[in-house]
C-alpha cells in the first residue's frame, strides 16, 4: 500500500503534513491532536485544509462537530504558502482547475 501522507518537519514537538487528498488532512490533524492530548501534551492546536463540509450550513456560534473538524490554516490567517515555502517545502499556485494539489495541515504543541 502506497503512503498517502507524509511528515514533513518535525521541529522540537511542531509538525506539518503534507497530503495530497484534501479530505484527509484534516481528519488526521484531528486524530494527531487528540492523541499527543490524551499523551499529556495539553497545549496541542491542529489546522486543517480548506473548509469544513460536515454540514450544509455552518453554525459559526455552536460547531456539531467539534471532535472531528479543526480549523483550516488560511481561515486563521495563516500564510500556507510563506509557512511550507519557510519550512524548505515545495508549493506553488495551480495554473489550472483541476490540476494535482497538495494540502497541508499543521499542528503545534507546547
């Protein structure tokens, strides 16, 4: 079986994935963050990829579901592309709809 994802840094406890479906990252973002917690590594954020499609309407003020989404990087003013391109990773802007992207999630823990 293929590997589907890589982890790119590992900085002290800081760590980046790299994925190339979309719908994976922030499942597995999810799943990191929760066992590093339950490890007694309190201080654990994770971010996601793009926007959360659990429901058809978001409820910004209650989330549904707050243990199986986390929040994307660039939906917290994140800069993706400075954040990989600074950590030596390659990314670069699609030239055409429907072209191979890769998607990066991000957790950090104190």
């Amino acid at each position: 079986m293929e590997k589907y994802f890589e982890i790119l840094k590992e900085n002290g406890a800081d760590l980046a994935i790299k994925i190339a479906a979309d719908t994976i990252v922030t499942p597995l973002a999810v799943k990191v963050a929760r066992e590093l917690f339950l490890d007694d590594y309190y201080k654990v954020i994770a971010f996601g990829s793009g926007p959360c499609r659990k429901c058809q309407t978001c409820n910004p003020d209650h989330c549904n579901f707050p243990d199986k989404t986390v929040p994307a990087m660039e939906a917290c003013g994140i800069d993706v592309f400075a954040t990989v391109r600074n950590n030596n990773l390659e990314i670069h802007t699609l030239r055409e709809k429907g072209g191979i992207q890769n998607h990066f999630g991000l957790i950090l823990v104190e």
